[in-house]
C-alpha cells in the first residue's frame, strides 16, 4: 500500500493532546500482514514509560469477541446450538423474574444462547437494581470472600440468575453480564476452565503468548501493564482499577481469583489481539470456518430491538444509526459517511477499539488506558483518517 499512513501518528498525538490518553497503539493490517504500527505517549501519568509493543492493556469488553468465537466454535462442532435453552446447562436459569418499573413477574419467555450472543436476554450490568437484588448479590459475594468461601465462573453465573432481568428475553437490546453466563457455559460444555479453554483453542495456534485473564497474568509482566489514567487540571493523573473480576460498580469490594469473566477478563498486548484480527478477516489456522465468521457478524437485531441499541445518547463510534448487533459485536449494515457495510468490530471500557472490514480486507486496532475512555471524542476522527487514506487514489 503506498499511502501516507503516517498521517494516523498525528492523529494519535492529537488524542494525547487533547487530553484523551496519555498514550496510545494503532495498528493496521490487511490480508497480507500489518502496514501500520506506531505507539506514541506515555503508559502512565509518568512520561518516562513509554508505549510499546510490549506494553499490556485490560481489553474488558473487547473479552467478548473471544468468549462468542469460542460459542461459535462449540456450535461449529454440534455440541451448542443458537436455539438451545440455558437453563438446560445451568438450571437456576429455568424461572427467571422480570422487573420493570419496581414490579416484579415471572418471565414468560426462556433465555437461549442466541440471546446471550445478541444481548437480548434481558441481563444487565446492574447500573440500575430497582429490585435490590444485585445488591444483595453484591454483599453475598463479599460476605462469602471474607469468610473464606471462594466464587468461580460457574458459581457468578448461578448467582446471577437471582436478579431479575430488566425485561422479558428477547424484546430489547441491552448490553450486560450475558457472556459471562456465556463463559459458564463453555467451560460445562467443554470440560475446560475458560482460560484454559482459550488457550487451547484460540491463543496457542494463533501465537498470542502474551494475552491472559488478569488474575491468571504471570506476576513478572505486571509491570508492563498499562496504568488507567485521567486527565485533571492539565495534566494526566493515575487511577488505579479496583481489584474485581468485573469492572462494575455493583461488585466492589469482590476479587476471586477463579472468576474469569467472559465478558471483560482479560489482558493483552496490541500484537496479540492483531494475530486473531488478522485470522478473523481471512482465516487460515482453523479458528473458525469462514462461513461461521459470515454468519456471526450478520445483523441479529429486529427493528423493535434495534430502537434499544441505536440510542441517541449513546456513544455513536459503536451504536450511531449505521451499526447494528450481531452475534457479540457491532456491524455497519448502513451507508454512512465514512465505514464500510459489513465493518464489524468492538471496544473496551479504558478506550480499546477495533473493526474489521471484509469488503476492504482490512483491519484496525487502537488501544489506550483512560477513564472515561472518550471513544465519542476521538474515533471518528481517526477512522475517517484511515478510510479517507485507504481510498485515496481508488
């Protein structure tokens, strides 16, 4: 490609800049490997560590994509099926309550694993408990930890079916705790821990060495970790991350070690989450049949649903008019002034963001460490840099 990709360093300055993050990696690539790779600023509030390849970041939620490829990969070999009740793996699922508006009733309707991939199962992340049940949830755990009694995936996941879901399964869109059950599930279907399930299956044959769940990390790298940081009165400042499993406020206070949640656990360098852009955009090591990746980024949202993900107040680099849901990931199925039909991606909490786009036959990974990550303020301007230099001279 003989573009001027070096366009996308100012860009990257500029979020520093404007106090965004104090430092940042991009990373490019198309089917014939990466052509853009460049890390700017500082790890930390402090300007002497830089960013490296070598530098470690919290993906949270960009956990997701593995735990749904993981789903599809189960399905692929006929032991998951998209229909499939969760109750039938995880029998606390079977009576499920539904609160709205402070009233709570039975759900009429059961929670299937394609409700989980779509997140229209109903399941939150607890920001708003009119039933006062996450709480409850939330003061067990801790309870149980300072008395000794330690919670694993499976346990959470049990647990919190106890909370009633936000509406009935399958009306809405919201997005929540639905692929932490999704985790649970994998580890009964397969017989496998999820981290060794995602060892195994994902990171070992596509040669990510260095992406692990948090609590699973070698001490030894935790200093490559990237700090979260703010930017107050001028200047970018360290704020520690509470040491819990999921990153909520509902659970502070909690930090069991075999909690490996689905939907947020890990940590990983840029590099490593490349390797599996790069087999997602043409796979060749076995991850998943093309087809299955075809069939997991197509739109899943009906129109009455897609009202509850298209919200105008939320951050419009993942849900502006445009995009959709599909299976645990964003997908451009509109036109739009810049992006591709059939771009499909997600973020991370701290300011991680990705896209694939198959049409284009590129990739795009950016990573930094911030609170609040800001992607409404800084991803536009760099995506449209990229596709502005992609199609230059087409």
């Amino acid at each position: 490609m003989d573009r001027n990709w070096e366009r996308l360093a100012e860009k990257q300055k500029d979020i520093i800049r404007l106090g965004f993050s104090s430092g940042n990696a991009l990373l490019c690539g198309d089917r014939s490997g990466i052509f853009f790779e460049n890390y700017e600023g500082s790890k930390s509030a402090d300007p002497g560590s830089p960013v490296s390849c070598d530098t470690l970041f919290h993906l949270y939620s960009m956990t997701k994509v593995f735990t749904v490829t993981s789903a599809m990969q189960l399905i692929e070999k006929g032991l998951l099926d998209l229909d499939a009740n969760v109750c039938d793996y995880i029998p606390e699922y079977t009576s499920m309550t539904v609160c709205e508006k402070g009233v709570i009733r039975p759900a009429e309707t059961k929670i299937t694993v394609g409700m989980l991939l779509s997140m229209t199962s109903g399941l939150s992340y607890f920001l708003s408990d009119e039933s006062g049940e996450a709480l409850k949830l939330a003061d067990n755990w801790r309870e149980d930890i300072n008395k000794g009694r330690r919670w694993d995936t499976l346990k959470f996941a049990k647990e919190i079916a106890k909370v009633p879901l936000s509406f009935e399964p399958e009306t809405k869109y919201l997005y929540g705790l639905s692929h932490d059950v999704l985790g649970a599930m994998i580890e009964i279907i397969s017989g496998e821990s999820l981290d060794v399930y995602f060892e195994k299956h994902m990171f070992r044959p596509l040669g990510m060495n260095e992406t692990f769940f948090y609590q699973k990390m070698p001490e030894k790298l935790k200093p490559r970790l990237a700090e979260n940081t703010s930017f107050e009165n001028g200047r970018y400042v360290n704020i520690p991350l509470p040491p819990r499993p999921v990153p909520i406020p509902a659970f502070e206070g909690t930090g069991d070690s075999d909690v490996l949640s689905g939907g947020s656990g890990l940590v990983g360098t840029a590099g490593d989450y490349s390797l599996f852009l790069a087999e997602m955009l043409e796979p060749k090591k076995g991850i998943l049949k093309p087809e299955t990746v075809e069939f997991m980024v197509r739109p899943r949202l009906t129109e009455a649903q897609r009202v509850f993900y298209n919200d105008p107040a939320g951050d419009p680099s993942i849900s502006g008019p445009e995009h959709t849901f599909a299976l645990g990931v964003r997908v451009q199925d509109r036109e739009a002034a810049s992006g591709s039909v059939g771009e499909w991606g997600w973020s991370g909490a701290l300011g991680t963001w990705f896209f694939v786009s198959p049409d284009d036959g590129v990739w795009f990974l950016y990573m930094h460490q911030h609170s609040p990550a800001m992607h409404d303020a800084f991803i536009a301007p760099l995506r449209n840099a990229f596709y502005e230099i992609l199609r230059k001279g087409r």
